[in-house]
C-alpha cells in the first residue's frame, strides 16, 4: 500500500508500507481461487500475497502471490485471485469455498445477522 504523509511545511511524502486484511474464498473455476475482501485493503498495492489460515503457523508455510481481478471503492470491496498451481496440494485440499446465501428466499421471521462498517460509520453487528 502506498501512502502519502504531509509535512509541517506543506511538501508530500510518497512511502510503501506492508498491509494486511482478511478474505472469504468465494469461488474457484479450472484455474484459481477467487477471494473477496475489502477493496482499502488492497487498493494501492504493488503486489499482493496470501497465507491461507489453514497454513497459519505451520513450519515453512509460504504465502503465495494473488492478482486483483476487480474493486469498488464506494462499497469497499475487492476481489482478488490466487493461481492454483501456486498453493500446495495439501493446502488446497483443506480450503472451501464459502457458500453464500441467497437473501431473496428468506422469509419473514428467520434470523439474519450483518456485520461490517455501513457506510463508514463503524464497525457493527445487527441482526
């Protein structure tokens, strides 16, 4: 991620810095994982890395490169790409896609719960 600081004396300051985010594996075709995530994680980056959670402190996981397929700033989402040849067989085979709901057949009653930042007011949880 790229960030611009000011000085006291009105001049900028470009400077890369690391940053890091959560995503939910929401789709995988013949050649890679498809990731969602939040598009200010990932808006600015030079180049992006995954280390999958089932890799997580194991001895000589490696995290593998992802490319961004696409964004949208205003809903602060992105979706990002991992090849599969890329991750070891043994991670690949504990990794599942998410299966995501389908709001339009919910009925009256059921419970529902929302987790995020609406609007950028926040983080909140309402169900």
């Amino acid at each position: 991620m790229v960030l611009e600081q000011r000085t006291w004396f009105g001049s900028s300051q470009r400077y890369e810095v690391p940053s890091s985010g959560s995503g939910i594996v929401v789709g995988q075709n013949d050649d890679e994982l498809l990731i969602v995530t939040n598009n200010h994680v990932i808006a600015g980056s030079t180049n992006l890395t995954v280390l999958f959670s089932v890799d997580e402190g194991k001895e000589g996981a490696d995290a593998v490169e992802a490319q961004i397929k696409g964004t949208d700033a205003s809903k602060d989402v992105g979706v990002i790409a991992v090849s599969l040849k890329d991750i070891p067989a043994e991670t690949l085979s504990e990794i599942k896609v998410a299966v995501i709901g389908d709001s339009s057949q919910l009925k009256v009653g059921e419970q529902v719960v929302a987790i995020g930042n609406a609007l950028g007011y926040g983080q909140s949880v309402t169900t």
